[in-house]
C-alpha cells in the first residue's frame, strides 16, 4: 500500500493576480519574440500564400525553426522601415492599373 502526499497549491510566479492579489489560476501570457506566417500575412494585408511564398524567397526575414516558419518582430520592423517610399507616381500608376482592371471587370460582367 502506497501513501499519496498532496502538495499544496503554489502560485506560479508568472501567474497573474486578479483584485486583491489572488491568483487567477491561469498563466499569464507571454509576449512573443516572433511572429508566425499568418501573423505577419494580417500585418502585411497579404494573402497567406504570398506572405509564404515572400518568406520562402527570402523577402520577408524569417527563419525555419523545426519545419515552422518563424518572422523575428525586430527583424520584421527593420525591414518594414527600411522599404523605400512610394512616390506619387507610384501611386499614380497603382490607382491607373486598379482603375482598368475595374474597367475590364466590368465589360466582362456585360454591364
């Protein structure tokens, strides 16, 4: 016969504390020093598979970490900032294509 010794509860250091300092029994999170695909895929407005594919060509800073693909926040933010500027004729050029295409979309329905 074997006698069973219940610890008792010990608050984990990284557990946060509701009012009054009790526990709240639920650990507290943790920030993350990386972002995943999809994470960056939202920040970016990209689709998921371009965000892969920007990634994998070696775009996107990121490393593969056990067949995951892992973005460094500072490494992301870096990059970020050092995108060059659009000019206003990149933006010219952009709202010109968008505008056609919006035209051919519409011949095509037949409208």
């Amino acid at each position: 016969m074997s006698t069973v010794i219940p610890f008792p509860y010990r608050p984990n250091p990284t557990t946060p504390t509701g009012a009054g300092g009790t526990s709240t029994g639920r650990p507290a999170k943790v920030a993350s020093a990386v972002y995943t695909v999809a994470e960056t895929a939202e920040i970016l407005s990209l689709s998921l598979g371009s965000t892969y594919a920007l990634v994998r060509s070696g775009e996107i800073p990121a490393i593969k970490l056990g067949g995951r693909w892992l973005i460094p926040k500072g490494r992301l933010h870096r990059w970020l900032d050092d995108l060059p500027e659009a000019s206003t004729e990149d933006v010219a050029a952009e709202l010109d294509r968008m505008e056609r295409a919006e035209q051919r979309q519409h011949r095509r329905n037949g409208a």
